[in-house]
C-alpha cells in the first residue's frame, strides 16, 4: 500500500479531515492533500510521526 492511501484510510478510520491530520503532522494542509494523493514525497520525519499519529489513534 503507498502512503497516500494509507493516509486517507486513517483520516477515515478516525474521523478526522485533512485539516486536522495536518494539524497533527503539523503540516500545510496542502501539503497532506499532494501525500494523500501521491503527488509529493513523504520524509522521513513526516513518516515517522504518521506512524506515532496512527498508533495513538487505534481504534
């Protein structure tokens, strides 16, 4: 699975939009869109806190 799409599963899985995952990756919306639909490159930084951010939020 790329990322994108592992992000947009876990924005639905919580319930939360694009703006508030931002918020929590603290990233520009905009760049979280351009990642969720693979169009930019995820650090390694910003993979890292996707990873903290979907096991804080387990369901």
């Amino acid at each position: 699975m790329q990322l994108g799409k592992a992000l947009t599963n876990l924005s639905i899985r919580q319930g939360i939009n694009g703006e508030q995952m931002a918020k929590e990756l603290h990233l520009d919306p905009t760049t979280v869109s351009k990642m969720k639909n693979d169009k930019r490159n995820v650090t390694t930084d910003t993979a890292y806190r996707y990873t903290t951010m979907a096991n804080t939020h387990k369901m």
